[in-house]
C-alpha cells in the first residue's frame, strides 16, 4: 500500500483564542483548509430548547461562499453528533454549547478538518469532555496505468486528500477517533470499496490519527508550559 | 442558478432560532470609567485619541479572499463571480452584490438568520461606498449587451467584533476586489466559452479608486475625538461620524450615527483627519496585495500575513493637520489629544513616585480578596474605618490564604470525590 | 510524595490514569477537582486540557484557561445587576444562569430600609448556593460572621474588566508575584472575583489603564517573565 | 408495555437481559419490509415501502430542462425528503425538518457516489435539452428508521421509472414527446441500506423503530451493494465503539443487503 | 419556482414531457355516451377506505377513489401553539397538500393557490360537523396529502379527514361525506370525474351551452346537511341545483360504507 509515511497529514498549524467574544476559539489548519471555530458554552439557553437532564448542543456550519443550505446542515448534524458524544453534558444541565464552524479556505478534507478544529476550541473553552475527537479523511485512488501490472483493482490510498485528490478518487471516507482508545466515535464513508479496503483505510487514519492527537497535546503544552508552577 | 438574493430571504425566513448566548452585562462602573478616561485622553488600549488599532491583512490561497484584522475586530471578504443576465434597466453592465455575513461566533448577540440593524446597516455603507462612488467598472463585466455579464459577489463574514466593524469591513471588502481575479471569456459566434484558470490568465476587476471608510467617535457632548472606536468605546460614545474617503480626497459617502450637535469645523475636521488615514490605508493594501503577488509568484501558497501598524501614522497626521492650520476650536481638541503624549507608561512611574516610601506587600484579606498599598484613607485598616470607596469595610485579614478553592472538602469521607467545577457542592 | 510526579503533567481531555498506577501510590483517599472525573473502573479520566496539580496530601484537579465561569458554592464573585424581579435582583456573573441576588442579602437592610441598588451596579458577593440544577444565588453577607465583610455594591472611579479564570486564580495565589511586586510601586485597590472579573481602583484613569494592561499581559506568563516585564516599566 | 413509556430506558433494558426487543424482534432482526412499485400512475416512476409501520412513498417526475452549464452533457437527479407533519407528531408543518434534510443529503451523497443512474443517460441532446428526475420521497408514517425505507424507496421507484421518447425537430430545433413510447432507464447496482443503533453503549440493534430511536445513541448506516462491497457508511455520534462491533455491523448490513436485494429483483420482474 | 435552501437546489425551469407532445381530444364523451374511462356518466367511481392506516397519528385514513388516492392524519386535541389563539372554543387546522407527483404536471413544495383554496373549503366543511366547542383552549390537527390526484381530490379529502376525525374519537355532529360531479352542458352530469374530466377546459362545449363546471358538495348524511359547496364554473342556478342534487344523493350514498369502515374498526378493537 502506497503511504507517503514522510508527510501524509501536511503542514498542521493551530491557532487558540483567536477570538475576543467567544469562550474557545480555534483556527486549525491542515495543509491548505483552514476553519475558524468559535465555541460558547455552557451558555444560557432558552427555555423552549432547555433539556433538565443534560446540556443542549448546537452547530452551525458556515460555507465561505453563499448561504448554507442542504449539504451545511448534513455536516452541522454530524459535527453536532460528534460534540454531543464527547461533551460530558450531564454536567451542565438545562444550558446550551454553541459551535459556530467557519469555513475559512476549503483545499480538500474539510469535513475532518472542520471536526479537528472543533475539538480544539472546545479545548480551548474547556469545557468537560469523555474524550477529544480527532479526524482523519482519507481517499481512495484508483491506481495510475503504469502501476496497473501489478494488480488490475488494487488501489491507491491518500491521506488527507486535497481537493484534487478527491476530485479523482473513487471513495473518501473520514473516520473519528476518540483520542485515547482510539476508538471509532463517527465516521462518514461514500463510494464503492470492499470491507477490506474499508479495513485498510481505517488503519491508515487510526495512524494518521495519533499523529494529530501528537500534534494536539503539542499545542496544549504549549499553551500551558509558562503556568507557574 | 436562483437569484441569491431571493434564496437569502427565504433562508431567512425558514430558518429556526438559534441558540445565542446572552451578552455579557455592562456596567456603570465600566461606563463612568471610560467616559472619565476618554475626557483626560487616555484609552483603555492605552492608544491616542487619533490613534488606529494594529491592522492586519492577511490572503488565502483563492483569489479574491482576504481576511482583516483591526485589533480584535476581525472581517473576512470574499468575492466571486458568476454567469448572469444583465439587468434590463441597464443592459450593459454587469452587477455587483454585497452580502454581509453575521453569525454568533463574532458576537453573542448576533443572529446568523438575520443580518439585524448592525448587519443592514454595514450592507448599505458598503453599497453606498463601493457600488454608488462606482469604485468598481461594472462596464467591464458585461459580456454581451442584455444577454451574459458577470455578477460579483461579495460576501462580507464578521468573524470577531470589537467595535469599528464598518472601517474593518471596507477595507476587506475593498482588498477583497483588488485582489479578486475572474475568468477570461470568449466570444465565438453564439457560444461563451469560459476559460479556465490554466488555460487563461484570469483578469482582475476595473477598481477605479478605493474608498475607505474611517469612523470618528465622539464623546462628553461631542468635546472628546477618537478615531477608530473599541466595542466599549461604542457603547459609551455620544456618536461618530464615518466617512467613505479615497486617496485622492474624494469623500464618497458621509454618516452620522448618534445624537451629536457639532459644528461645521468639527465635520471638516473629521473630514482631513479621514482623507489623512485613508491615504495611508490605501497604501498599505496595495503593498499588502503586492507582498501577496510576490509570494504568490514565487510559489508560496501559504497565506501570508501582512502586519502593519502604521506607527508613523501619529507623525503624519500630526504634520498634515499643522499644515493645514486652522484655528477652530476643533484642531485645538484634536491637536491637544495628540499632544497628549504624557499617556504612556510613564504613567505608572508617575504613580510610582507619588507614594510613600516603605513598601506595601500584598494583603490577602480571605481566600478572594487581596489588596495592595495604601489606597485610599486607610481602607483595610480592619478598624471599622469608613473607606471613601465603601468597599473594604471591616474586612479580616485573619483567614489564612489558601492556594484553591478546590481544596476545601476536607469532610468527605468517599475515598475518590469528584468535584468537577458544575457538582462541586459541599 | 509520589503524587508530585503527576504534578506539572500536560493533560488532554481522554487522558486515563489509574488510582493503583506505579507513580499514584497515594493513600486511598483521592479528591478530585475541576477537570477531572471517574469511571466505573476507578480510573480517573481528564476531561479538561491543562496542567495536572497536586497538592498534598490527596487533591488533584486541572489548570485550564477557561472562560466561562460555572459557579461554585462559597466563592467570591463580581457580578453586574440586570434586573430586579420582586425583592430579587438578577445578576450577570459571566455563569449560563444569572445569580440571584434577594435584597435582604445586603448588610444592613431590612424590610424598611431596601438597599439603593439599580440596574448596572457592580456587586461583590459570595456564592450560597451553586448547583448544576438550580440558579446561583448570591449573598452579600458573610455567613460566619454576619457582617458585610467587604462585600456589597462596589462604586467609585474605579473600572471593571475581565480576565480568565485561570489568570484570576493565578493572582490571587501566593505564589504569583504580580500584585505583591505592582503594590510596592504604586497604590491601588484591586478586587479579584474567581469569575474573572475584576475591579480596580487608582489614583488616576492612566494608572487604571496602566495596571489593566500588565494584568492582562501576564495571562501566559511566568513569575521571572512577570518580573521581567515590571522591571522593565518601572526601570 | 405501560412501563415502556413510563420507564423505556429501564424496561428496555430487562427486555435486552432476554435478548429480545419488545416487538419480539431478535437485536439483529430487520422488521418486515413490503415493497410495491408504480402504483402512482401520474408519476413516471413510484415505490411504497412499508419497514414495519414505518411507510415512505417516493415519486419521481421526469421534466425537460437545459442543463447547467458545467455539465452539458448530463442530466439531473434530484432527491428530496419530506417529513411531513401528517407522519408523526414530532414534525411540525412547514419546509423540511432537519432530519429530513440530512436523509435528502444522504440519498444525494449515495447517488452521486454509487451511480445508480448515470446522467449522462438522461442527456436528450447536448447543451440543449436533458432530462431531471425530481424524486420527492414523503413520510407517510413515521415509527423510526426513515433511512432505510427512503432508500428503498429512491432505487425501487428510479429502477421503475419510464420516460417518454423525445426527440427533436431538426429544422426548429423545438423537442416532441410520444408519450404512447415509453422506456426505463438502465439503472446499475442496488444499493441497499441497514440502520444500527447502539443503545446504553453496549447492545447493537438493528433497524430500530421511533421508540428506540428516541432511547438510543449514534446511528450507524450501512449502505451495501450487489457485490457485496461497501458504498456509503455513516455513523453519527454515540460512544466510542470498537471497530469489531462495527464489523458486526458490515456482516449483518451485507446479509441483509442480499436479502432486500430479492425484493427489488421481485418487483422488477 | 424557488427552492429554499433547506433542500437540494433543483434547475430554474423545467417542463413536463406533455407540453412537447400532441393535444388532447376534445371531447368528454364518445360517440357511444360513454365517458374516457368507460364509465357511464351516471356510474360512480368505486371507493375504498380505510382507518388507522398512520400508526403514529392519533387518527388517521387512507381513502382511493377510482385512482384518486388521499391520505389524511389527525393530531389533538393539543394545546395551542401560540397564547394569542387562546379561545374558548377549539381550533381547527387543516393542511391540504398536493404530493409534488400526485398531478399530470409537476407541484411545488410551497403551497399554491389552489391548494388554499381547497385547504380553506376542507377546513369549512370539517368546523361544521366537529364539536369545537368541546374543546376549549386546544386545537385539532389535520392533515392531508393527496398522493395521486385522479380527479375529486378535494370530494375524497373531505371524506378521508373527517373519518379520520372519527378515528381519532374527535365528537363530531355527524360524519362528513362528499362528492363531486361535473357538469357538462345541461344535461351531462359526470358523477366523480376524473382528472381529465375535473380540468376539461371549460369553453370546449357545445357553443349554445354555456352550462359548464365542477360541483363539489360536502354532505352531512344523517343530519342531512350540506356544510360545503364548492362550484366552479358557470351554469344556470336551476343546472347547479340540479348538480347539488346529485352530489347529495352521491354523498348519501357513501354513508354505508363510512359506517362500515368505522364499525369494522371498531370490531378488531373489541376481539
């Protein structure tokens, strides 16, 4: 299996408390997308949207160019998901989170791009959670003519594929982790493959993975490492 | 394609409530302070009164997006273009749209659904200023006279506010369509072929001149001048005066927000200080666009951030408005202001140097409450003695100070307690 | 003790440690505070990102720069009135929920003789009761001794600005060396409510202005930085 | 059953101690599926599925238009879901809930992903004229696992859909329709769904009616086709499983598939 | 038509397959006085109705006259949404929606004229026969959704929402039961017309004849009351009579076997 080992996520770059209103806030970059996360919470809620027993969570995914539509609100409900399975709701009963994803540069992979810049600001506002999700997209190629001796249907697997890259593949499927087990908390998988390639590419970013969570604690540490001790 | 303006108002009108957080309280206390700072000169930014916030310009990697940074405000503008029909009442030109984007994450109080009083009116100023001074060759848009032109969108998000949102859209806005590049076309018989990216150069858009908008606040019935105004300065302000000027001196559009009485001097006042700034706006953005084409060349995709405070911008002004002499009561507000230099961090030495000699080491008074030097008449003597402020009163400093709150608990006998900051509750 | 070793880690949310580990052989009472949690294997989970703390002889609890406030019994807070509802005023202390206030909860005041307060007044109080169910309340008085104790409406030329928690807990620790070393140098009265707000109070605007900044500055700083940057204002 | 509503979570869970569901379903066990094809007849193509009580129909229009300019040569397919008020008391009146918007992202993401239909086929003549399939699925009863029977639904009713012919006057360039000649479109693959969900962390249930939907966290979606492989998979939320549970999931979801697979061969026959 | 952004954004225009294709015949009956579909014109369509066919609702139908097919559900009684419709007597809402597919051309999601009009006169003829007045304060939920329109949508949505009413144990005067027919000069009256017949254009009769329209009635069978009459087209008042006539005879008519449904119903509950 074809793995540039070298670089496979890009350049990494987080920014926190990038903005004064909000209690958390992430600009997290992934090799050419970038998304700007603002968090509230937990925050008052009103009464008609109110749960006694848990907080509510809600998620607003704004594209860069036009109004949000359809496909903005397919990946709301699933980030929204993702935050109401590691946010350690029963904690805060009766308020609300409020994620605002802002979509700043799309160069391929935003969905697990938009998902690890959540779980950075809601870092960043700390606010309790079971576990920090990470996410990892990656592609599924056909193989190029020159490799086609080998075998006729083997495929070629890309991390963190580009805009290209998704462009010319045959499936993408993103996969969230929780940063400790390692365990699959979503996932988000479209185009034909066999179970075994399905296999293939959740090894693939369950590694990918712990680079980032890598990457995360490095950005934490740097954060805190001037607290006095 | 639906008209987009069409499809936004139907957005609009089906879109649920959403959550927004309450927005935090403000004080009298906070507004008594900066009303009383403003009047001797001094902002909480410790800025001068004619002095701008630190701008940033930074480009992402398509053309046409540039984000805006004026201290904390924040304003991301991207522009895009597509295939339309021209207007019938003007059939050969193309058409321009400005949409403004306010969501929760600039402000608590914003609505995504619905732009509000704050947003419409940003939208207006930048329709006023951009497409009615004519900055941009709509001319040049039109492909085919009453068949094809380009319509331009400009999509304006508010990404953080911290007051002077209009001066920082403006200049997105207008970085935004400098930098903005659209495909070539070509006209064959019937058809319109649109190239690519590669396979043609993409052409920028006609800016005739870039009008930028400054906004000037004023405060204590109209005495006190601020350019550039925080989000508390706003709340606190009697009103401003923005105005949409270029380079050349040209003021394209001119506003008044608030109650305010001031004179003619006063606006004509505003007006030199305006065209003395936008000129050094302007050229920041075009050095910022042209550090951005550089890189670009060069095969840097990465965004560059362009930072630039203009720390000249005080001299300049100082020297332009002394050309421009005038005695109106106004200069001598606005030049005083400047002149008050003293507002720096000498202040504290000044302080420093007022207070006696023996030095006063912290006093932790319980667990919450500290104080330090001697205040006012004796504030924590403990004695019962009357503070001026009335806020220590016969405060102890008996408790012994403990590092965290956290810590007390000692009565539990489970052997693991949690005591998360929502359950902690002995 | 072996908790020391933990004291200083850099934890993520997910982080697992166990009670029975090598490094925690701790007596068999633990006391967990903010930002860490247990599961059913008495494992202890972190759910807040931060720097591990340990104090002798049994509490951990997370470091984090948050900044929302959740509320807390027994601790001090400013907050900004908001309304009044009957013989309650409602109170903004940065919290999901806006404490209430009852106006007899002021030293001094009875039925007769209501306390002079009106929307946008700054208050000082003491949190008595805090849970995640209901909204805090606030009191003005010291429940030990009855008296105000310092608390009450807070008024005068001072301002009112907010901080993180982190930085508003770090300041009113005794190790922190900011506001020992500010006072020897200049006068001033601050007030530091563990909701991140504080009010402080000068000689004058520019001083106030002055102090805030250097408050401000230190939120990532450490005690030999914080040194750095007053020696360099004031030499 | 009182206690159901009064305790679902605790009930339930003495139920799940027998391995059994309250409806006597095994945890695995899909509930009865019906499948009947074009019996709207003012639809160019139309299915009803029954999954339990819960009932889709899906109709879809064939309509003349120009294509878009990007893609000249390509017809056009339009899903839209429905949940209407009438289905359940949990919708209100008005344009599509957020649930129903999410299925309709999800049947366009599996059309465009699996190619049922390829719209080049749906192309009358290049640039000018191509056809667009509006396929408008509504709720009709709403008792869980709307996804499942709204993708039955879409591939029953496009596999049953027949177009008129048309074709196009050389000298006036204008289109005709003989409506009396009417032909079905090649449609490739079955795509076939299977919903999970997890409930208390532990149990996996598949197929899961309104009831358990409302007691249960993260739904996992399968979606497999005739070769078994794998097209779409969508898990939203829940706890952190491990991955063997979800290759349980894969093995029943294809088991399945096969067996739903019989029912849109039945009814194309 | 527009689109809104809470669905997928479909193209600006698009038209049906039948406008490229040629018209229609002209005429409603053929030579051997038999109408299209071979039915005499005094022949009614058969009707099949069912109850409870919506398990979520608390009441619900599904009603099939000749292709006609109307699935109607009830919700309530609830309390009001809003405090400025707070009324002692209960409230009615209906909803009347064509299925995008239900007609020859394609409908809208957004609701138009035609299906207000329906929706108010659905509402009219159903506020008649409930009992409002016992329940205060709340309102009553109605649905309807015409899955395929074959002609008298509205005559088989009256039908299915009142037994729908029943089912759902709403107090109701009496059933409401209703029929259609269309008037084809003066001496045509097409009992339950179909679609073609129901949208016939109307100046394609015999010139001298200007008697012409659709006539639906809603009928409250034992009571013997008429609580809805919708008629289009324009006739002579002695023609509408006689119309009326027909369509009440036609109601009464269906009196059986919306007894029948509910009793069977009512049967399986009692076993």
């Amino acid at each position: 299996m074809d793995l540039n080992s070298s670089l496979p996520l890009g350049n990494l770059q987080c920014e926190q408390k990038v903005l004064k209103n909000t209690d958390g806030s992430a600009m997290y970059t992934a090799g050419e997308t970038n998304v700007l996360v603002g968090v509230y919470g937990p925050a008052d809620c009103k009464e008609s949207k109110q749960d006694v027993k848990q907080a509510v969570v809600e998620v607003n995914f704004r594209p860069k160019i036009g109004i949000p539509g359809v496909a903005e609100k397919y990946m709301e409900k699933f980030v929204c998901k993702i935050c109401e399975s590691v946010i350690l709701r029963s904690f805060h009963p009766r308020t609300a989170f409020s994620v605002i994803v802002q979509v700043m540069q799309d160069q391929g992979s935003l969905l697990s791009c938009a998902i690890n810049a959540v779980s950075m600001a809601l870092q960043d506002a700390g606010i309790s959670m079971r576990c920090m999700p990470v996410a990892v997209t990656v592609a599924l190629q056909k193989k190029e003519k020159e490799d086609n001796e080998m075998k006729d249907d083997s495929k070629k697997f890309v991390i963190s594929p580009s805009t290209k890259d998704e462009e010319e593949s045959v499936a993408i499927a993103t996969f969230v982790f929780d940063s400790a087990q390692y365990d699959s908390i979503s996932a988000y998988a479209c185009g034909p493959m066999t179970s075994d390639e399905y296999r293939e590419c959740l090894r693939l970013a369950k590694e990918a993975s712990k680079h980032i969570v890598r990457f995360f604690r490095d950005s934490v540490s740097r954060k805190v490492s001037t607290d006095i001790r | 394609m639906m008209p987009i303006n069409l499809l936004l108002k139907l957005y609009k009108l089906f879109h649920g409530i959403t959550i927004m957080p309450r927005t935090p309280a403000f004080s009298k206390l906070e507004h008594e302070f900066l009303l009383k700072a403003i009047s001797t000169g001094v902002r909480l930014d410790q800025r001068d009164m004619l002095e701008y916030r630190k701008i940033g310009i930074s480009f992402g990697i398509d053309y046409g997006c540039c984000t805006v940074e004026i201290g904390e405000t924040k304003v991301m503008a991207q522009v895009a273009a597509e295939m339309d029909r021209p207007r019938e009442s003007r059939p050969s030109e193309g058409r321009l749209n400005v949409h403004v984007e306010m969501s929760t994450i600039a402000f608590p109080s914003f609505d995504p659904t619905k732009p509000g009083e704050l947003g419409v009116g940003i939208q207006r100023m930048l329709e006023r200023s951009i497409i009615l001074s004519r900055a941009v060759d709509l001319e040049a848009l039109c492909v085919r006279v009453g068949e094809k032109s380009w319509t331009i969108h400009l999509h304006v998000h508010v990404l953080s506010h911290d007051g002077n949102l209009i001066d920082c859209a403006s200049i997105a806005a207008i970085t935004a369509l400098k930098h903005f590049r659209y495909p070539d076309v070509s006209v064959i018989g019937q058809d319109i072929v649109i190239h690519t990216m590669e396979e043609k150069h993409p052409i920028p858009l006609t800016v005739h001149h870039m009008p930028l908008y400054v906004s000037l606040a004023f405060f204590k019935g109209c005495e006190r001048l601020a350019i550039d105004p925080t989000y508390l300065e706003e709340k606190v302000m009697d009103g401003k005066i923005i105005l949409s000027i270029n380079k050349h001196k040209e003021l394209c559009s001119l506003q008044m927000n608030g109650q305010m009485n001031i004179t003619k001097e006063q606006i004509l006042r505003c007006t030199e200080i305006a065209a003395v700034r936008a000129k050094t706006l302007t050229e920041l953005i075009l050095n910022a666009i042209k550090t951005d084409t550089d890189d670009k060349k060069l095969g840097k995709t990465k965004s560059q951030t362009v930072l630039e405070k203009s720390k000249d911008n005080k001299e300049i002004l100082k020297s332009e408005l002394t050309v421009n002499s005038q005695t109106s009561e106004e200069i001598q507000i606005a030049n005083m202001s400047i002149n008050e230099d003293a507002v720096t961090d000498d202040a504290i030495k000044n302080g420093h140097n007022n207070k006696t000699e023996k030095p006063y080491w912290l006093t932790q008074h319980d667990r919450q409450t500290c104080s330090i030097g001697d205040g006012k008449v004796n504030a924590w003597s403990g004695d019962g003695a009357e503070s001026s402020l009335g806020i220590f009163k016969a405060l102890r400093a008996d408790t012994q100070p403990e590092e965290k709150s956290e810590d007390e608990n000692e009565d539990s006998e489970e052997e693991v307690v949690i005591l998360d900051d929502s359950a902690l509750e002995t | 003790m072996t908790g020391n070793l933990l004291d200083g880690k850099i934890v993520v949310p997910g982080d697992v440690f166990s009670a029975a580990d090598e490094n925690f052989k701790l007596v068999n009472k633990i006391k967990l505070g903010p930002g860490l949690t247990t599961n059913q294997a008495q494992k202890i989970i972190v759910c807040k990102s931060g720097t591990l703390r340990y104090k002798s002889p049994d509490t951990l609890w997370v470091d984090c720069h948050q900044q929302r406030y959740i509320p807390s019994k027994g601790e001090n807070v400013i907050g900004v009135i908001t309304s009044r509802q009957g013989d309650f005023y409602k109170v903004d202390i940065g919290a999901s929920d806006q404490a209430v206030l009852n106006c007899m909860s002021f030293e001094g005041a009875s039925k007769r003789n209501r306390p002079n307060v009106s929307n946008g007044d700054v208050v000082f109080g003491q949190l008595i009761v805090a849970n995640k169910d209901v909204e805090p309340e606030l009191s003005c008085i010291d429940p030990s001794s009855g008296k105000a104790n310092g608390m009450g409406i807070l008024s005068g030329d001072g301002i009112l600005f907010t901080i993180s928690l982190n930085l508003g807990r770090k300041l009113l620790s005794p190790d922190c060396v900011l506001l020992p070393e500010l006072g020897s140098h200049v006068s001033f009265e601050i007030i530091i409510g563990l909701n991140g707000k504080v009010a402080l109070f000068c000689k004058s605007a520019q001083q106030s202005v002055c102090i805030m900044n250097l408050i401000k500055a230190t939120e990532y700083m450490s005690n030999t930085d914080i040194m750095k940057a007053l020696n360099k204002q004031f030499f | 059953m009182e206690l159901l509503n009064l305790q679902p979570v605790e009930s339930y869970k003495t139920f799940l101690k027998e391995n059994i569901r309250p409806d006597g379903r095994e945890l695995m066990e899909t509930r009865q599926t019906v499948l009947n094809v074009g019996s709207i007849s003012t639809a160019d193509g139309s299915a009803l599925v029954k999954l339990g009580e819960t009932m889709v129909i899906c109709g879809v229009k064939a309509e003349l238009t120009i294509p878009s300019a990007e893609d000249p040569g390509k017809g056009i397919v339009v899903p839209n879901m429905e949940m209407s008020a009438l289905c359940s008391s949990h919708f209100k009146p008005g344009p599509p809930s957020e649930q129903a918007q999410v299925i309709t992202k999800f049947l366009d993401n599996l059309l465009k992903s699996c190619t049922v239909i390829d719209t080049a086929d749906l192309c009358v003549m290049k640039d000018k004229l191509v056809w667009v399939l509006y396929c408008d699925l509504i709720c009709l009863n709403y008792d869980g696992n709307a996804l499942d029977a709204s993708v039955l639904a879409l591939i029953a009713a496009l596999q049953n859909v027949k177009i008129p012919e048309v074709t196009v006057d050389d000298e006036s360039g204008l289109p005709h329709t003989n409506m009396e000649v009417k032909k079905a479109f090649a449609t490739r693959g079955m795509p076939c769904a299977t919903t999970f969900t997890v409930f208390d962390g532990s149990h996996i249930i598949a197929d899961p009616t309104l009831k358990e939907e409302d007691i249960t966290e993260g739904n996992i979606t399968v979606v497999t086709d005739e070769h078994d492989n794998l097209i779409y998979v969508q898990r939203q939320g829940g706890l952190a499983m491990p991955e063997a549970e979800m290759q349980k999931c894969v093995k029943r979801a294809v088991e399945h598939g096969s067996e739903m697979r019989k029912l849109y061969l039945a009814v194309a026959s | 038509m527009p689109t809104d952004s809470r669905r997928l954004p479909v193209p600006e225009v698009s038209h049906s397959p039948e406008l490229f294709c040629s018209s229609d015949p002209t005429s409603l009956i053929n030579d051997d006085s038999l109408r299209k579909d071979g039915r005499n014109p005094e022949e009614i369509a058969g009707i099949f109705m069912q109850c409870g066919t919506v398990s979520q609702a608390k009441g619900s139908s599904f009603c099939e006259l000749h292709k006609t097919k109307v699935i109607c559900s009830v919700y309530g009684p609830k309390d009001v949404e809003q405090k400025e419709d707070f009324q002692m007597i209960g409230k009615l809402k209906c909803d009347f929606k064509f299925a995008p597919f239900s007609c020859h051309k394609r409908r809208g999601h957004i609701a138009d004229l035609e299906e207000s009009e329906l929706c108010e006169v659905l509402t009219q003829a159903l506020s008649s026969s409930v009992c409002l007045h016992r329940y205060p304060k709340s309102q009553i939920e109605v649905y309807v959704i015409v899955l395929e329109n074959n002609g008298s949508a509205l005559a088989a949505a009256i039908t299915a929402a009142s037994l729908a009413l029943a089912d759902a144990c709403i107090e109701q005067y009496d059933i409401v039961a209703a029929a259609s027919v269309r008037v084809f000069g003066k001496e045509n009256f097409l009992r339950d017309p179909t679609f073609h017949e129901e949208y016939f254009p109307h100046q394609l009769s015999k010139k001298n004849d200007f008697n012409n329209g659709v006539v639906t009635v809603a009928l409250m069978p034992t009571l013997n009351q008429v609580c809805g009459v919708l008629s289009e087209g324009c006739m002579e008042s002695s023609v509408l009579q006689e119309a009326i006539q027909t369509c009440t005879e036609e109601a009464q008519n269906l009196y059986a076997p919306l007894r029948k449904c509910l009793t069977s119903n009512l049967g399986d509950i009692n076993v």
